[in-house]
C-alpha cells in the first residue's frame, strides 16, 4: 500500500513519452464520448498534463464532472470563461502542446476544415499552433458521405492527423466503418508523436 506520504507523482510512469506534456483533450457531441473518460484516465496514469474542452452536445453523452476528476482540472466548454481573461481559446491554445479530439463528430470536423468558429472548441482550433490529432466517430452512413470524406481530406491536407475511424459494432445496431479507435490505440499514437517531438530545452 502507498504511504500517506508518497508524493502523488511517485505513482504516475514518469517513463512515458507523454509525462508532463500539456495535452488539450476535446470531446464532442457522439456517442463514443465516453470513451474519452478511458483516453484521459491513461494520458493522466503515464503523468500528461491534461486539460479537457467540451462543446456542448458532449455534455448530452459524458458529465464534466467525470473528466475533471480523471484529468485533475475544471473542464473548459465557454468562450467566455472568466478564469481566461484572453479568451480560453487563446489562453488553452497557447499551453498546448497537442490537441486531440476524440470523439470527432462529423460536425467539429465540418467546422475545422472550413474554419468555422462558433464554440471554444472550434476556435480553438483555429489559435492552435501545436499538432492536432483526431478520432473521428460516427454512423457509416455519415462516415462515407461525400461530403465527410471531402472534409477528412482537407484536414489531412491542413496537417491533421487522423486516427481511424476503424470498422466493427456501431451504436446505431449495425457494423461497419465508424467506429471510434480504443483509448489504447489512440494513446499508442499520442506516445509516438511525442517521442518524436522531445520536449524543447528551455
Ligand atoms: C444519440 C445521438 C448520437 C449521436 N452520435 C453521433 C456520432 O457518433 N457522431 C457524430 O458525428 N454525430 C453524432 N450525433 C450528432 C451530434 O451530436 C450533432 O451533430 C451535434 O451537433 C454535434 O455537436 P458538436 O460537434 O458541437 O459536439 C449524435 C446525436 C445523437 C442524438
């Protein structure tokens, strides 16, 4: 059993890639939004600093409360948030070393690859200058609409990198392409992207 004592930090695995990196964790509206409560759980086990951004239809499928308590931090999902005095989305973007949006509706995808910016999520996006990673999810039908598939390859083109989606059980009682990648998976991607990227000497 830990001491009492033992500084909390002790615990965490300081070996992994990701320790003390300041990732921005966004999560929106589908159903697969609970599997970012895993993401953040084991970003937050191998020692990341972890802050959390939610749009609004994300609140419908996973509570705050949950990702704050798993990321050690109050979840952000207002433009106009008080603690930020510069607007949040400038402030978070400016601390992040990565942004990952996991689950990726098809609408926040629509948004940043046209450059839309009508939550905090979304403009965000726009102030990011570290690399952004997302884990799109959705209906097949949605996942191979043109329209989807024209946005996936703006973002591609815009430096965006894409995890899965992969095929298998969708919410919607069918199979097929558009189901959100495993926490594990997602994580295995966030760690080589930062073992590739070590931290700037300062
Ligand atoms: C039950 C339910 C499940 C949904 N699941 C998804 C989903 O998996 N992927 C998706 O792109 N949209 C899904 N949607 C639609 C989004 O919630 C909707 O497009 C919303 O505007 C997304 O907002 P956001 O991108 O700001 O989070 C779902 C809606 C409902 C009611």
């Amino acid at each position: 059993m830990t001491s009492p004592e033992t500084p909390s930090d002790q615990r965490l695995d300081s070996q992994s890639p990701v320790a003390g990196r300041a990732i921005l964790v966004g999560v929106s509206g589908g159903v697969a939004a609970y599997k970012a409560a895993q993401f953040v759980s084991k970003l937050a086990q191998q020692g990341a600093n972890v802050s959390v951004v939610m749009t609004a239809a994300a609140e419908k499928f996973i509570q705050p409360a949950t990702l704050a308590a798993l990321s050690g931090k109050s979840v952000t999902h207002s433009l106009f948030d008080p603690r930020f005095p510069l607007g949040a989305h400038i402030e978070l973007a400016r601390q992040a070393e990565l942004l990952c949006v996991t689950p990726a509706t098809a609408d926040i995808l629509a948004k940043f690859a046209h450059g839309l910016a009508d939550d905090l999520l979304s403009t965000l996006y726009l102030c990011a200058t570290c690399p952004v990673v997302v884990a799109p999810a959705m209906n097949v039908e949605m996942w191979q609409k043109p329209a989807v598939q024209r946005n996936i390859a703006q973002l591609r083109e815009d430096g965006v990198q894409i995890v899965g989606p992969e095929e298998g059980w969708l919410s919607c009682r069918t199979r097929g392409a558009g189901r959100l990648v495993e926490p594990e998976k997602l994580l295995l991607h966030v760690n080589e992207l930062f073992a590739s990227r070590p931290p700037s000497p300062n």
